[in-house]
C-alpha cells in the first residue's frame, strides 16, 4: 500500500458493486484483497450511473484516499476520463505562481482559468479560490476583491483530487498586513480604532488598514455588559488596549475598558 500515493493513477479489476457503497476494485500488484472503492459519486464528472461498472471489468482510475488504518483505496473514475487534466494537477508543486483569468464568482469560491493548463470538464475553469484565500482583510462579497475577466496570479496549495481542480491562495502573493502590524506594535500599546462589527460575543475593531481586533464581551467596559450594543455602535471611533497579539494565528485581542481613563480609586 506504500506503493499507492493520492493522484496516482492505477488499474485494476471490479471485484463487486453494491448501490450504497458502488464498486470494490482488486487493483494490480495487490491481488489478496480488494482495496480499491468507486463510490457512487466518484464516477466520471457527468456520469452518475452505477450501470456503467460491472464484475470483471478492468478499470483505471485516479487516486484520491489512502486509508491505511481501514486498508482502503479511494478512487475517481473521472481522473481517467481526463488523464491531461490529471497529470497536470500533480505536476504543479506546492507555492508554484499560476497564472490565469477570473472565470467565474460563486458563493462557495471564485474558478479560474488557468493560461497554462487544460480546461475542466464540468467547471468554468482548473483553478479555484475559497474566500478566505481571496484576500487577507474582511471583505463582504468577493466581487470586493475580483471580478470576471480580471487577471490574476496565484499560489498553488494542492491538487483537489475530488473536484479534478487547482486549490489557489491570492493572498498568498501579497504582504500579510498582520506581520508588518505585530513588528510594529505589542501588548499594552493603546490604539485608535473603528467598531466594524458587533456579535454576541464581543465586538470587531479596525485599528489599521487591514486589520481588525476582538473586543470580548468582558472587555467592553468596566461594568458588565450583556451585548455590545450596549455600549457600541458600528461606525463609533474607539480608544483600546492591544491584550493579545498571536502571530502566527494572526490573531489580536483588544479592550475596551483598560484603554478607559482611570476612575478614583482602585479598577473593580
């Protein structure tokens, strides 16, 4: 099984098929045990028909699970259906720069088409962005940050061998404005912000371009507070307390009623 690595390709005999759990595959080089699984959803994209698998059947399928503990092998039929669109996602190597076109926005990503590699069968291009690689500030829709027909390069992360697609980071490519805050700033600094957002829990406050801090709910004041509407308004200017600052979390925690002026007597 060490042999086996996610996006091989290899090939094999159908050793059985039920329609909960599709198809049971006895792969070459391998042949005590059916390690090899197609299941229902792992057909070729556009293909959903168990139909078209039968006993004894030779198949070649692409690599997408390695489970050792269970001795199972996950594979996608659709990465034979599409042997150019495979080799040239496990040819890519982790932080590569590609280059492409804004093809399409969704609300679960943005795809786009690569200059130098093959279109996909069934998406509007090879590589997509989850929104939290869009960009490294908050953002509210990611027509904010891209939009279709734009020219972007991005880093690659790794080859999705579920959806036969390029996992990019644009972020990835830009200064992280985090870093260049913590190099500036440390625990116990007072800063002026800008209330942002209010949650249960707390409030968010922006005290640099980019960058937005956690006011927990404790924080807010002196006295307690049962939500920050309390004592907040999104929009209000703000003084605080820098209480936290993780970098490699990139994660700042901010208060409120330590960065207050200090009442006659001792800080209850």
């Amino acid at each position: 099984m060490a042999s086996i690595d996610i996006g091989d390709l290899c090939s094999g005999v159908v050793a059985g098929i039920t329609r909960s759990h599709g198809a049971t595959v006895t792969l070459d080089g391998f042949p005590t045990k059916a390690l090899g699984s197609v299941g229902p959803l792992d057909l070729a994209w556009g293909d959903a028909r168990l139909d078209a698998l039968e006993v004894g059947r030779r198949i070649t399928a692409g690599v997408t699970a390695v489970d050792l503990g269970e001795g199972v092998v996950r594979l996608s039929m659709a990465a034979a259906a599409h042997p150019e669109l495979w080799a040239f996602l496990k040819g890519l190597e982790r932080d590569e720069i590609l280059s492409g076109t804004i093809a399409a926005i969704e609300s679960f990503g943005v795809f786009v088409a690569l200059d130098n590699g093959p279109a996909h069968p069934v998406f509007p291009g090879v590589g997509f962005i989850t929104y939290p690689e869009l960009a490294w500030q908050h953002f509210g829709a990611a027509e904010e940050v891209v939009r279709i027909g734009q020219r972007v390069s991005c880093a690659f992360l790794q080859f999705d061998t579920w959806n036969g697609e390029a996992r990019l980071s644009l972020r990835a490519t830009q200064p992280d404005p985090f870093q260049a805050f913590a190099t500036d700033n440390e625990v116990g600094r007072a800063l002026p912000g800008r209330v942002t957002r209010l949650l249960p829990f707390g409030a968010f406050v922006r005290v640099a371009e980019g960058i937005e801090g956690l006011v927990p709910l404790e924080e807010l004041a002196r006295t307690s507070v049962e939500k920050p509407e309390g004592v907040l308004r999104v929009g209000a200017d703000v003084l605080v307390l820098i209480t936290g600052l993780d970098r490699k979390r990139r994660r700042l925690l901010l208060s409120l009623r330590h960065a207050l002026p200090s009442p006659a007597g001792p800080d209850r």
